[in-house]
C-alpha cells in the first residue's frame, strides 16, 4: 500500500492542480488574456476612424481642384461639378441599402470591400484620362464610402464597451470634422505641388493601412442561428429587399439631384425631379409594407425616439450647411476679409468640432445621452441668434464668436444623438440604423445648400449675390441665421415630443413581442 500511495501525493498535486484548472488558471490566465481585449478596442477604433476619416475626405477634398479640372479636361463648370456631384449621388443613394446588407451579409466582410473599393477607385480617379472616367471612377469611390459610413457607427457598439460608447462616438465625429477641414486646405497643397491627381492617389497609401487595420483588429462576422429561421419570431431573414433599395435609391437620387442642381432657383426641372422623389418615396412606402423582407422595418419607423433622431439630424445638418453657405459671402462681402482671411475664419469651425467630439462623448457618457442631446441644440440655438443679431460693426470677431458656439454644439448634438441612437438598437439592426442616421445627415445638407442659399440670396434682395452690397450681404446673413434659430427651435420641440412619448420606448417593446 505504501508503495503505491508513494507516488500518489505528486499524482494528487497534479489531479488537483488538473481539477483547478478550470478555476485557478482562469484568474492566472486573466492578465495573459486580457490584453488582446484592452488592446483590441483601441486598434479597432483606429480603423474605423480612418474609415470616417478618409469617407469625409472624399467628399471635401476634391471641391479644390474644380477649377484645375475645367482647365485640365477643357470641359465647361457644369460638367466638372459632377466630379464632386457623382460622389455625394452614390453615397446618399445607397447608404441605408449598404448598411441593411450588412446586418445579412456580415458587417466586417462588407465594411473590408466597402474600403478596397474606395482604394481602387482613388486609384482610378488619379490615373482617369478623361473626364467621364474621372466621374465614373467617384461613383465607385462614392459606393465604397458609403459603405465606410453606414458601418462604422455599427461596429461602435461591437468594439467598444457599453458605457465607453459615447466617447467611441465623439472620436468618429471628431474623425469626420477633420477629414471635412482637412479636405480644402491638403487638396490646396497638393495641387501647388504634385497636381490634381495626388487629391485622389493620396487616399491609396490610407486606404490601404485601413484595410489592414480593420482586417486585423474588428470583430468577426457574428450570424444569429436564430435570423430567418421559420417560428423563430425574428423578425429578421437573410434575402435582401431589392426592390425597396432600388425605389429608395432613384428616391433619394431625385431628390439629391433637385437640390443640387437648381442653381438657386426653382425650375421646370427641379419640380420634375420632386415629383419623382414623391412618387418614389409613396411606392417606396408600399412596397415596405407588402415586402417579406423589408429594407427598412416599419415598426423601426414607428420608434418614436428614432424618428425623432432622424428628424432632428435632418434639421441640424441644414443649419449647419448654412454655415457653409452664407459664411464665405458674409465674411468677405460684408465684412470685407481677404480671401485668406476668410479661409482662417472658416478653418475655426471644423476644428471646434474636432476638439469638441471626444469631451463631448464623454459628458454623454457621464449625464446621459439624451440630456447632452438637448444642450447641443440650446448652444446651436444660441449661436444661431448671436450670428442672426450680431451687428457687421462688430467685425470678424462678432461673427466667429457665435460660430463656435454653434459649431460647439453641433459636436455635442451630434454625438449625444449619434449615441443614444445606436445604444438602443437592436445588435441585428445596427447597420440599417447608422444607415439611416448617415442618411438624414446627407439629406440635411443637401437640403441646407439649397434652402438656406435660397432663403441667403431672396434676403438679400438679389439672385447673385456676389453682386450684392454690404448692406444686403449683412442683412441675408442675419436673416439666414433667424430662419436657422427657428429650424433648431423646432429640433429642440422634436426632442421633447419624442422624450415625453418614452425614447426608445416602442423599439424595446417591439423586441419583447418578438421574443
């Protein structure tokens, strides 16, 4: 007995410490373990930040290099336009398409050939020998950044720690105003230097160091077993609504092209074109509640808080293209500002955002997304009436004050929205729904260039209004910004209608049916 209990102590130590394998070396394990998930966020948001960043560089850096290009094609403004109207087109047309897609198909596989595509076609665009291929090329850059902005927002919520999530959102909307800021003053540069064709090959050498980045560090495809699965009582399958992509895209392109290309008036043209975005958005509604599976869930857009969201993102983005709009006219017709001058002032805007994002992420975390919501847009408000009752007298300074106040508060906004939005949303949904928070953005500032140039220019007494006075100049910019003040007074009214209704309410108890 003794000599086979003999070697039975170390048999027993190494039974026991086999049986605590399980417990003990799980906490041994931890600090070995738990790098690669403190590490992982990190690298994971550093790829969706390029994402962000390089999708708004696509979409500001090209404007610089119009003039070059009606001289470089020998082709006439209208034509060269396309080049920046082709990319905003097939961005704003299939966003919320690319972002249903990927809840099917699988987030990252989606996401890794949205930013090959936009590599390759950067790459196209700075070898196009001709205009039409230029054009061609930004379509294709345009569909992979559309992919890049549905599904960064919908990745937050898989990367990055639940109560971290405004901060994620405040670094992607501080990415987003830096690309946008970035975009005039590098295409500048690039064309005293290498020339027009660096604006787009310089996107090659980013968009290759995101594709790794995301490759490597963003969570795998995960599919629900349960998606599509007859008496599962999800209500989410994996075919794809086709037909409500194409009448929401020929929707949303009529649309686009109405605002867009009006030239500041109201024509045969653009009526037609309304009446198109009409008919289409009325069959685009049918055809969603007949559909086994729909682009877009109705009871989503039965979400009292969604809604609300969307409309106030609509709302502000339109003010914020004001700002874009009127304040190149004002600083140099009214306040009479050299061309450099203006470029200081206007970088002020874009970099407050920058600055604000991340801080403002952070008291959203802190106070609670829809509250900082709410004090974004009492800022805007502020900011809005300043620039509305600043006297020209005040000078540069009784402009730039109010527009960082605003500018303030649009960071603050659209992070706090942005975060109490996707925090809400059904995991399975997260791609439409930044979809179609991307959307109501797009179509804010489209509508804001139009408008809001329309509401400038009819202020103002004239309809070119780089032949207006000083006097008219100062009186369109503050009635502009009246108008302004009263549109994000309306947001403000949307926000506590949607709260006083329950936010989030409807979407949760929808989910409970469906379980």
């Amino acid at each position: 007995m003794t000599t086979h209990q003999a070697p039975d102590p170390a048999s027993a130590d190494r039974a026991g410490h086999d049986r605590t394998t399980p417990l003990n070396p799980a906490p041994d394990r931890a600090p070995d373990a738990s790098p690669p998930p403190a590490a992982s966020p990190r690298w994971a948001l550093a790829a969706l930040s390029l994402s962000v960043l390089l999708s708004s560089l696509g979409t500001s850096i090209a404007n610089v290099g119009l003039p070059t290009l009606t001289q470089e094609f020998d082709a006439p403004f209208h034509r060269v336009q396309w080049v920046v109207l082709a990319y905003l087109l097939a961005l704003t047309t299939v966003i919320v398409g690319v972002g249903r897609l990927g809840d099917l198909v699988g987030r990252k596989r989606l996401l890794l050939a949205g930013i090959l595509l936009f590599t390759l076609a950067s790459a196209l665009c700075g070898g196009a020998p001709t205009l039409s291929l230029l054009i061609a090329a930004r379509v294709a850059q345009g569909l992979g950044a559309a992919a890049m902005m549905a599904l960064t927002m919908a990745f937050v919520g898989e990367s990055v720690p639940k109560e971290r999530t405004g901060a994620a959102m405040g670094l992607l909307g501080t990415m987003s105003a830096i690309g946008t800021a970035l975009g005039p003053s590098l295409g500048g540069a690039l064309l005293s230097g290498p020339g027009w064709r660096a604006i787009f090959l310089v996107n090659v050498p980013l968009g290759i160091a995101t594709l790794l980045l995301a490759h490597r560090h963003l969570p795998v495809d995960r599919r629900d077993p349960a998606a599509g699965r007859p008496g599962s009582g999800h209500r989410l399958d994996h075919r794809f609504g086709y037909r409500g992509t194409l009448l929401l895209a020929l929707t949303l392109g009529a649309y686009a092209l109405a605002m867009t290309s009006g030239s500041g008036g109201f024509g045969l043209r653009t009526a037609a074109l309304l009446l198109v975005a009409g008919t289409g958005a009325a069959l685009f509604v049918r055809a969603e509640a007949r559909a086994a599976a729909p682009l877009v869930r109705p009871a989503s857009l039965r979400d009292p808080a969604l809604r609300a969201s969307l409309a106030m993102s609509a709302l502000v983005s339109t003010v914020m293209m004001a700002t874009l709009v009127v304040g190149p006219f004002h600083l140099s017709r009214a306040l009479g500002l050299a061309p450099a001058g203006v470029g200081a002032v206007l970088s002020v805007g874009p970099l407050v955002a920058a600055l604000a994002g991340v801080p403002a992420g952070r008291v959203a975390d802190r106070f609670g997304a829809r509250r900082t919501t709410g004090a974004g847009l009492v800022a805007m408000v502020a900011g809005s009436c300043g620039l509305a009752l600043a006297p020209a007298e005040f000078g540069a300074g009784g402009y730039l004050a109010p527009l960082v106040v605003v500018t303030a508060g649009y960071a603050v906004f659209q992070t706090a929205n942005n975060t109490a939005v996707m925090a809400d949303t059904d995991p399975a949904e997260r791609g439409v729904t930044s979809g179609l928070l991307n959307l109501s953005r797009n179509l804010g500032l489209v509508t804001g260039a139009s408008v809001m140039g329309a509401v400038f220019a009819v202020a103002s007494g004239t309809r070119d209004v780089a032949q207006a006075g000083p006097a008219a100049v100062a009186e369109g910019t503050r009635t502009t910004f009246a108008v302004a003040a009263l549109l994000l007074g309306l947001a403000l009214a949307v926000l506590a209608s949607g709260r006083s209704r329950g936010p989030g309410g409807s979407r949760r108890r929808g989910r409970r049916r469906s379980a």
